[in-house]
C-alpha cells in the first residue's frame, strides 16, 4: 500500500489487489479550492500500474462538490475507453443522493464496501 500527494492538497492511498487497484481518496483541507483534475492524475497512476479496473473508496470524502463528480465521469470515460472497470465504494447518504441526482449512479456503479465492488455484487438499499 502507498499513499501519493496529488496536486493541489488530494492524497491517494493506492493498494493492489489481483486484477484491481484500490485508490483511497483523501481530500485536501479545503476540496472546494481544488485547481487540478483529479481524473487526470489518477489516470497517471492508472497508466503506471497497468492496471484498468479500479475501486475508488470515498470513504474519507465528507462532500462530492460538482467538480469531483465531473472528474469521475471525466474517468469512468476514459477507463471504459480502454476495456476497464471502475467502481465507487464508501460513500456517505448525501454523497450518494448527490450522485443520484445528477444520474451518475447509471453510468458509475457503486457498493457498500471494497469487496462488494470487487464481487459486483447487488447494489447496497443503504449507504454505508
């Protein structure tokens, strides 16, 4: 497991697992203040693992703002473009009314933890 400082104050735990990459997001103090495009980097770490199916864990994100929803699709997108998964995990009940109402859950699928993502199973009634 290693954790990377992103641009603009984001971290990201990384851990493999088989056929998967687990990427932590860890805000930055003030995610509202973010510049960078966090899909983009994370593609960089994507592209130095070779690895393209991906569990993104929110478990640490206290708020998905419009322009962290924007970078998922931005790379879901570009994942699917290369044959790859990408799965969330972790998410808060306002996150994940957040992502409801902007319709990405159809296009992003999202589970209660780690190995349900893995697993594909069912979709959780519950946020965590």
């Amino acid at each position: 497991m290693s954790r990377l400082a992103l641009a603009d104050g984001w971290e990201i735990q990384v851990d493999r697992g088989p056929d998967w990459l687990f990427v932590k997001l860890i805000p930055p103090a003030n995610p509202f203040e973010d510049k960078g495009d966090l899909a983009e980097q994370i593609w960089g770490v994507l592209e130095q693992q070779f690895v393209y199916r991906v569990v993104l864990e929110f478990d640490d994100v206290p708020l998905l703002h419009s322009q962290l929803i924007g970078a998922l699709v931005r790379l879901s997108r570009r994942i699917e473009s290369q044959g790859g998964l990408l799965r969330i995990c972790g998410l808060s009940a306002d996150n994940l009314q957040a992502l409801r109402s902007t319709r990405v859950t159809r296009l992003i699928p999202y589970y209660a933890n780690r190995a349900d993502a893995v697993m594909g199973h069912q979709y959780p009634m519950q946020p965590r």
